[in-house]
C-alpha cells in the first residue's frame, strides 16, 4: 500500500465536510454543464442541468479513547471515514461501527421558479432642498414588487473614505425601513446635520436578499 493510500484512509472528517465535498462537485458539474449547449429551434437553446445526484456513503464511525503510558483517560470522541479494506494498527482503544449513509440533491428553481428580483435606487432633490432616495423593486419581468422591506442605512466609513471627513451624528436616514408601495417603490428623505462637511454620503440599500451602494450629494 502506497504512502499516499495510507493517507487517504487514515484521514477522519465530519458529516457536514463529507456532504459539504459532495455539493461543491455537484457544483462544479453543474458548472462545466451550464458552459455547453445544444442549439434547438431558430432562437431556442438548450442548457443541461443536473436534476438529481443521489449518494451512498459507507462510513466508519469509531469511538476513540486515548490511553497514556497504560492509564485509559475518559476522553472519547467519535470520528468516520471511508470505509476501508483492512484495519491499520493502533496504539489506541478503538470500538469501530459501519454506518450507510444515503441521500440525495435535488434540483429546484432559484427564487421559487420567479423571476429574479431586480433592484435600482437613486438619490432626488425634495422640496426645500431635502435630499432623498428612491428605490424601485422589481422582477425581471418589469412587474413591481409591492410590500417589500426595504432597509436603508448610512454607510459612515465609505462616506469619510468619498469625502474625507467622517460625517457628523446627527446625519442619518429619516427612515430606517420602508415597505414598497403599489409601484414597488420606497422612499426616505436624509437628515443633514448642521455644519455638515461631508460632500457625499454612502449608503447602502437591502432588498429581497439583495444590497445596493450609492452615494447621495449634501446640498450645500
């Protein structure tokens, strides 16, 4: 048997590691195969997927207790691997379990079978010289997207970085969260501290898993 063999049995590992190799070549499959197509119809195509991948594993689960200068100590710990064809001496107590473990992936839409959701935001003047952001959420279908939570915040660190200085506390979004309205469309107004330095503000927007950057000019 060679090193590396030998090696490669001896190695333990988790549960989650085992499964978390199986759905990174699961994805790296998917990958290779979304790269080739089949041309169909005149403006048809056709891609491949991977609807299933089911899997057997046949693993050694083996209790350890370790044992020093001939006294057996209380720590115990429970390791799998592979299952292998011959046992490898060792010093340790060792009580060995054969285990089959069986599962499968399963393909399924992104975002339920919708259309993905797409995001836009961008700063607006308001009355008195109020700045404001204004964010649309829609699908890729062009539908609006009533009721989302959308979620603004100042990004203070990114605005020093655009403007040189940090901005002052009392510089903030009026509204923190917003729903969307009947458009799909949220809308909050900035508070701009008195003595404001700060040419631009960052901020930074959240949606339907999705997060946004833009910065806003202060009006001077």
């Amino acid at each position: 048997m060679s090193d590396t063999t030998q090696q490669a049995q001896e190695l333990f590992g988790t549960l989650d590691e085992y499964l978390l190799e199986l759905a990174d070549g699961l994805a790296k499959a998917q990958q290779e195969l979304g790269g080739i197509s089949a041309a169909g119809a005149p403006g048809r195509q056709f891609t491949y997927y991977v609807p299933k991948l089911e899997f057997e594993l046949r693993m050694d689960l083996r209790v350890e207790t370790s044992t020093t200068a001939g006294t057996v100590t209380n720590a115990k710990a429970l390791k799998m691997r592979p299952v292998r064809l011959a046992d490898v001496a060792s010093s340790q107590t060792q009580t060995e379990v054969v285990s089959v473990i069986r599962g499968s992936f399963v393909a399924v839409p992104a975002n339920e079978g919708l259309p993905p959701v797409v995001l836009d935001a961008r700063c607006v003047m308001g009355d008195g010289g109020v700045p404001g952001v204004v964010v649309r959420v829609r699908n890729a279908a062009g539908e609006a997207l009533p009721g989302v939570e959308v979620e603004f915040n100042l990004d203070r660190r990114t605005t020093q970085t655009l403007s040189g200085v940090a901005p002052l506390a009392g510089t903030d979004v009026v509204l923190a969260v917003v729903r969307t309205d009947a458009a799909g469309e949220a809308r909050t107004t900035l508070r701009v501290a008195a003595g404001e330095r700060a040419r631009f503000l960052a901020l930074t927007v959240d949606a339907a898993s999705r997060t946004l950057a833009l910065s806003c000019e202060v009006p001077r």
